[in-house]
C-alpha cells in the first residue's frame, strides 16, 4: 500500500528515511520515551505531500492511527 486516505480526506504516504531520521525522531520525544514511537511514525509519512511532526500524529483520530499503521504492512514481512 503506498497510499492512505485520512477521515478528513487528507492523504498520507510513506515516505523513505535516513537513519539521521530516525536518530531525530527519537530526539523530538524530549526524554518521554512512550512518545518515541509516535515521533518514528511522524518522522516516516508525509500528509498531503508534507512533512509532519509528532504533534501531528497526536491529533489523528485513533482510526487514522491505524489506517497509516497499514502503510507499513508490507514492510514488516520483509
């Protein structure tokens, strides 16, 4: 899946990232490691084209959440 369509009809993508990302994600958690893999996913998509931070992922509707969480399905067996 390469592609989702949001609730509010926003689209989310996966984007591809560099370990750099990754690093950073983990930083913008400030210290609060339960938020450190919300950041990772912000950090992996884009919505509607743009770059997203962890604030963002925590305004998403739980169904959302999930919607992008299938983004990365096909990655997980591989």
């Amino acid at each position: 899946m390469e592609k989702v369509t949001l609730s509010d009809g926003r689209i989310a993508t996966q984007k591809k990232l560099k370990v750099k990302d990754l690093v950073n994600a983990e930083r913008q958690a400030n210290g609060k490691e339960y938020l450190v893999k919300y950041a990772i996913i912000a950090a992996k998509i884009l919505i509607d084209g743009k770059i997203i931070v962890l604030e963002d992922i925590l305004e998403l509707d739980e169904d959302d959440l999930v919607l992008i969480g299938d983004l990365f399905e096909e990655t997980k067996n591989v």
